[in-house]
C-alpha cells in the first residue's frame, strides 16, 4: 500500500485519544474554533483557489463554496459540539447474573474513521470535530474540487493540535485521487468504519469496492406530497423552503407529489419558486395546470427521468396522484430513504404517511430542509444515514460510537 504509513500513524495515534480528558477535548475543540476565526482569509484563500476552477454554473459551487459566515457557522458548530455531554463511557446496560457475573456494557470509540467526501470543505471541520469528541481518529478523503480548501483546514487544525500536544496523526488528509480511495476502502488492517458523503455514484462505488464496514450515507431523493387537506399557506412556504434554500444539499426538494383535487392550487403552491427561476418538469396534469400560470420558460413536461432524480440545482419535477396511497407508492418506488414530507391537516393521513413511508426522516407539515446534524441539536453531523442496520438520519456523536462489554467476576468457571 501506498498510504500505509499514513494508515498506521491514524492508527497508533487513535490509542492515545484514550488518554485525553473530556476537557483537554473540549478546549482543543474551542481553540480550533478560535483558529477559524483568527485565520478567516487564509481559508477563505485557499477556497477561492478551489472556486477558481469550478464553473459558477455547477450545482457543486454552493457546496464548495466558503463564505465569512459560513466560517463563523462552522465555528459556532464546533463550540456546540464541545458543550454537548460526552458520548464516551456510557453504561448501557449493568446487570449481575445469577452465578455472580457483573455484566456492563459501556460506549466506546469506534477507532479510526475514515471519511469520503466531494466538494463540500465544511465536512473536514465538521468530521474532525465529532470524531475528536467522540475519541475516535478520522482520515479525510476530500474530492480534488476542494484540495486547497482541505488542505488549509488540515493544517490549521494540526496547528492547533501541535500547541496542545496532541499528536496531529489523529486527523490527516488523504490524496485527492482515485488510487487513494481504493487504498482506504481496502484497509482492513487500519481502518475500522468508512463513512462516504457524495452523490449516487461514489456511494456505489463504494458499497461495490469496500473490505471495510461501510455506513451508507444515500442520495437524498426528496418528495413532498401535497395531500387533497393541505393547507395552501404552510404549503407554498414549505416547498419553497424545502427547494430553494440550498439546492445542493441533500435535504433540498425534488419532487412534489399533489393529489389531483388540488391542482387547481399548484399554481399558487409554485408561485414562490418563480423568484428563484425553479423549472418544473410536471406530469401532464400538472402541465395543464400550470400552463399559462407559471412561466412558459421554466415549465416543461416530465420524463421517465424527471422522477427519481436528485436535481442540485433550481429544478424540481411534479406528480399527480389519485389519493395518499399511490402518493406512499410512488415515494416506494422513486425515493432514496433519506427524507420525506407530507403536507395536511387531516391528523389520520399525517400518521398513516408516517407509519408507511420507509425514510430515515418523516416530516408532518414542515420542510425537509430542516435534516441537519445542526438543527437536529446533534452539533454537527458527520453523516445522513439511509441505512436501517445501525445509524440512521443525521449521525451525530453517539451514532459514531460502539460498545464493549465489561464482565467482572470472583473465580467463577463455567460447567
């Protein structure tokens, strides 16, 4: 392996994590959070040589893209995810059995994490700060879009690290290469879970090529369905929210599932989205409705294509359907388990949506916008599983733990 001896710095320097207090980490975690501030144009340098190269047209722009108070947001997550109780050394079960035997089961570090991700440099941050709370070691594999900006982060932190000494081998930055991906998701000696962040294809990439457990964090194919009680005002605000917020992020809105009783007020639902230049791709339902009520030039008739697309950008597509049964159907067959909206005031088809849609995060009346680590009170998050074995929805500090079992005994042998 080419990278094995940054593997096994990673993994010698895990053990001592171990050794340092809840407060030692506190304290790093809030000088780091200093630092960001301190050294705001060093980052926001080194982003704007990432920037440089991509198109502004790219939906991965948003993404990549550091701004001011995106640092001070990262910062302000770090501080929280300092304050949070420690996720370490929680006694999860305690019994005594009955030839003496006391069992305990207590939370602990998973190890080593590694962490693959695009053009999203707030993950390095991010990552490095759960895991550093957590006990665990963390190895960044960012995409080459953000090289410069993971590198200046890296450093930073490593800075800070050196000043607490603490080795900084408990964080450090892969390559930004193909071949580097291969080597970590192959490092089954090192390496103890990989997380991957990124769009449909890394995922399959990874799911396809790793000897390492793997926890899926899936594309986030988004629907919001529009029940026949919905209410107009919460609606158009919702869906607006959910799809122009931020159009890159996972969260963000793809599809907007109507009943067919209420396409009379799919115009008023899409008005908003005209300040935002939002092209529709609409069934022809949809498309009768909409024509000559939503500009011509952002108005086109769905595709095959247009449904199960996580669109990035200011696009959405709409469906008709004939009650909240076929709504279910279609979010089955078409969504990434990630998240979903149902929009009602009708109390039995809000929990019927809830109990029948297969999604790590279920929404009543409010926009799936709000999936985040952050909002979710987690801090941070180093992930959005969509994966049932384990972890699922926005992974904070406890999803990034195990557990060991501790058993304490006076001589007993087993017959």
């Amino acid at each position: 392996m080419v990278l094995e001896d940054i593997f096994k710095k990673v993994k010698d320097a895990s053990k001592t994590l171990n050794l340092i207090s809840d407060e030692t980490r506190n304290v790093v975690l809030n000088s780091v959070a200093d630092a960001i501030i301190q050294n705001k144009d060093y980052l926001l340098e080194a982003n704007a040589n990432d920037l440089a190269r991509m198109d502004k047209k790219n939906p991965l722009y948003d993404r990549l893209q550091l701004t001011e108070q995106r640092l001070n947001d990262i910062a302000s997550d770090m501080r929280h995810v300092s304050n949070l109780p420690s996720p370490l050394g929680r006694i999860l079960v305690s019994r005594t059995l009955p030839n003496g035997l006391q069992l305990t089961r207590r939370s602990v570090p998973f190890g080593v994490i590694g962490i693959i991700y695009e053009a999203r440099p707030n993950v390095s941050f991010d990552v490095f700060s759960l895991c550093f709370k957590s006990g665990n070691a963390c190895i960044l594999k960012g995409g080459k879009d953000a090289d410069a900006s993971n590198k200046a982060i890296v450093a930073l932190i490593h800075d800070v690290l050196k000043q607490h000494n603490i080795n900084p081998s408990v964080v450090e930055l892969l390559p930004a290469t193909h071949e580097a991906t291969a080597e970590m998701l192959t490092a089954t000696s090192y390496v103890d879970v990989c997380i991957p962040r990124g769009g449909k294809k890394l995922i399959q990439f990874v799911r396809d090529n790793a000897k390492i457990p793997v926890i899926e964090t899936g594309a986030g194919v988004v629907n919001t369905y529009f029940d026949e009680y919905g209410d107009i005002n919460k609606g158009k605000d919702i869906i607006n929210n959910a799809k122009t917020r931020r159009i890159s992020v996972c969260n963000a809105l793809d599809c907007l599932i109507i009943h067919h009783s209420r396409l009379n007020d799919l115009a008023s639902l899409c008005e908003p989205l005209t300040k935002s230049n939002v092209i529709i791709y609409a069934d022809s339902n949809a498309f009768d409705a909409l024509y000559g009520k939503y500009p011509e030039e952002l108005l086109k008739e769905a595709t095959e294509e247009s449904f199960g697309t996580e669109f990035m950008d200011y696009a959405m597509a709409v469906k008709t359907v004939k009650d909240i049964t076929e709504a279910i159907t279609h979010i089955d067959q078409f969504g990434s388990g990630h998240s979903e909206c149902i929009i009602t005031e009708n109390r039995d088809n809000a929990t019927l949506f809830q109990n029948q849609v297969d999604a790590a995060c279920v929404y009543v009346n409010a926009p799936t916008s709000f999936t985040d680590g952050a909002q979710f009170g987690l801090g941070a998050e180093i992930g959005i599983s969509t994966q049932k074995l384990g972890a699922r929805g926005p992974m904070g500090l406890e999803e990034i733990t195990t557990y060991k079992w501790l058993i304490e005994g006076e001589g007993q042998i087993r017959k």
